[in-house]
DNA sequence: GTTGGTAAAACTGTCGACAGTCGGCAATCG
DNA sequence: CGATTGCCGACTGTCGACAGTTTTACCAAC
C-alpha cells in the first residue's frame, strides 16, 4: 500500500511551470509574504517570476480551488482572509472528516498501520523539538494524513488535503502561539493509546480532545492578533 | 437545455467564458456524451465552442478540482472513469458530511430552516412524479444542499458542493435505475420526522438509512452496468 | 477643503501563434 | 517473423498582444 505524498515533491517532473508557480504561491501566502486580503497582479508575478500570465492564471485557479485565493471577476485574484467564523468553520469540518476516520480505522486497525503512526507520532516529537515551524505543522498534519489514509477511504482523504491548505493558513497565520512540544506528544499518544484500546467512544473522545486543542490554540492567536475580517 | 450532439452554435455570448465552458463540459460529461475515460482535446472543444484554449483549459482545471475530469501531464484531461471503491468512498464520505450536518442542524433547528426543508422535499416531490431526471437529482441534491447550509458551516456545505460534483456523476451513471417517486417522498418526509423530533439518535438512523438507500441504488446501478474500470 | 467628473493608467479576459513533447506508424535490422 | 528505431503528425505548454473594463489620478467647481 503506497504511502501517501504529503507536500511538495516526492517525485515527478517539476519542469511544470504551473506547480512551480503554484508552489510558489503558496509558499509566499503561508509564510504572509502577502498580506490576506491583498490583491495579487498577475502581470506583477509574472513579471517577477520570469513567466507569462497563462500558467500564473492557471496556478492562481489551483489555489482559488484549494481556499487560498479568491477570485473576483474582472478584479483579479485575492489572498484569502479567514474571519473568526470561517475558521471556526474549518475547525468544525476538520472535527467531522477526523471523527469520521478514527471510527472507520478502529474497525480495520492493522498492525501496519498501527506501527505507521507510532513511527509518525516519534518523528513528530523530533520535529516540535526543534526550531522549524513549518516541519512541526507539516508532520503533524502528515500524522492525520496517515489515519485518514489507514481509515480507507481515499476521498475522505482528499477531502483533509483540501482543508489542509487552509488548516495551513490560518494555522501559520498565527505562528507566534506555537504549542510546547510535550503538549504535541501527550496529545498525539492519546490518539495512538485510544485506537490501541480499540474503543471508538474512547477514539471519539481522544479526536475531539485533540482537535478542540489545536482549535483553541488558533482562535486564541486571531483573537491576539485580530482577525483579518476585510474581504468585500 | 439544448445540448449541442453534432454541432453546437459556434459562438456563446455572455460574460464569463470560462464558467460557461465549465457548464457545458460538466453537462456533456453526466449526460454521457463523453464516455469516463474519454480523452478531451483542447482544439476540438475550442473549434466546437467557438473560443480560444484559455478558457478550455481554465474550465478544464476547475472541472479537474472538482473531481470530473483527470489532468494527466502533457497528455491532455480525461473524463473521470468511477470504479466501485471510489464509489463506495463517495457516499461514505457523504455520509460523514451530513451526519455531521444533521446533528448541527438539530442544536439549531429554526422555524425558518423546517419550513424551507419542507418546502423543499414539496418542491421534490412534484420533480420526482415528472419525467425529468436531471431535475430530480438537482432537487434532491438541493435538499440536502439546504440542510447542509442550515447547519451553519459553510466550509461543510462547501465540501459538499464539491462532492455533489461526484455524486451528479455516479448517479447519472446509471440514470436507468431511478428510485420510485413515493420511495424518494418516504425517505425526505423520514428526514424532516426526525428533525422534528429533535432526537439526534433518531436523525442519525434517518440519514444513515436515506443514504444507504441511495447508496445501495448507485451501487446496484453499476454493478448492472459493469464498473467503469478506471484511468491507468 | 471637499466633491464631482473626466481622462489616463493598469489590469483582466481572451486570442492566435510557436516550440517542445508524446504516441503511433512504418521502414529497417536481427 | 518479431523487435527496434527513426520519422511524422497531433497536441499540450507557454508566450506576447489586443480589447474591454475597472481603478486611480487629476482638475475644476462649489
């Protein structure tokens, strides 16, 4: 069973302009090289990015697809900006894709997939020990892309990619609130302790702990750094 | 709607290219005009419709995020082909979607959001005792499309409208086997009994047994028609 | 100082064209 | 006779350009 590929590049052919530049973009809009809300000129990319309009536009649609652009007719395209609604929105989704596959996984827990997360939660630890931000929320993230991938269902899957991009956002819109890495690991073995119990009231349990976790630390940072509400 | 067979107008004239593009690849593809795994030619499609590639390939994309066509680099973009597993994922994750949404839409259950799922499952009843399949499915999905929005999360309501795509698809698919118009009544008038019972348990066990129902409808569809067997 | 109108600038939507690449076919070689 | 290789056509990826629209800047009037 193949693993699934996370983030960027794996493999495959990056002489793609439209997933450079796609990659680009999101690159620049997580780590708020571009301000929410902010207007994006596609001669303005293309231009810095060495490149026609044609795969700007094309990679400006992947990111409007994923939530992390917003399109006006004749305006142009827009970085997303999340309200505090919105995201309790994200979250609230989030908690529904993740109760629904730690409940399918309870009921086919194979041995692999057993040592596949405990491995993931390890390298997890490894990566909240360190200084990388970006590391700690990408492995964390790849830690619930495996349980969505072991609950088997491959579009539940996609559906968590989708929202990951936007998990990303506002998850990095806040970066400063960064939970202590023991806080990560206690709240991780929970999850790998309750599938072991095989219980799916305790599995509930333990996703909705985790995730309400992860929720309050966001809606905690937009309150500190007010959240970005301007989106016509 | 007249849908071109042979030879369409060559020219559409409103606004916004793309979406019209993107409407009339999305009803060609569930009305079976192309067949799943059919490859699309940007060329052709443009001559056909009279416009340039740009915005082919901009409907194509969007198309491409909402899982009916396959983009396969340097090749061109294929019709979707649905095996019975990604079937089955379909309408397990729409399960997930609307459990969740049922049990939000019971801690907020208002006068207005009963009388307009009542108005609905009127308004579907009239389309189901017609002839009209495509309106049938439409009002169908509305209804739940309805739900969705009256549970208050449009980011939940949004990765239904995605799926929806997917579900059009799979059910056009097999357009042949169409439930009775008194099942699809029994089964909408079940779902606003258990709203109104206000019992969380009851609205499970409704939704759960409305989308087996729909389930088990597709999933006899293509095992009549033979599975779609998929894209390499 | 503010407001209203007009004109210029910038931008998006769309188009046609060119180059690199892929798949298929046929001629050639073992 | 089967496998390999080179060629040909078709197609996608990308580009620069044009037209219509939106935004902005400027100037005049109150």
């Amino acid at each position: 069973m193949a693993l699934p590929t996370a983030a960027p590049r794996p493999f495959i052919h990056q002489q793609n302009l439209v997933e450079q530049v796609a990659d680009y973009l999101t690159q620049a809009i997580i780590q708020q090289h571009f301000l929410p809300g902010e207007r994006l000129s596609e001669v303005q990319l293309s231009r810095d990015l060495g490149v026609s309009r044609a795969p700007v536009r094309e990679a400006a649609r992947l990111l409007e697809s994923r939530g992390l652009l917003i399109s006006k007719p004749r305006r142009g395209f827009f970085v997303r900006a999340l309200n505090a609604v919105e995201l309790e929105d994200v979250f609230d989704l989030r908690l529904c894709l993740e109760r629904h596959a730690i409940q399918r996984l309870t009921e086919r827990y194979t041995p692999e997939a057993q040592r596949a997360l405990k491995q993931q939660v390890e390298v997890l630890c490894e990566a909240a020990a360190g200084n990388d931000g970006t590391r700690r929320i990408e492995e964390d993230l790849q830690f619930h892309r495996l349980m969505l991938h072991y609950a088997g269902n491959e579009r539940l899957l996609r559906a968590f990619d989708d929202l990951a991009h936007e998990l990303r956002l506002c998850i990095t819109l806040i970066t400063k609130t960064h939970e202590a890495p023991d806080t990560i690991a206690t709240s991780h073995f929970k999850l790998l302790d309750a599938l072991d119990s095989g219980s799916p009231a305790a599995c509930r349990e333990a996703i909705d702990y985790h995730i309400g976790v992860a929720r309050k630390f966001v809606v905690k940072g937009v309150g500190e750094t007010g959240d970005s509400s301007d989106e016509g």
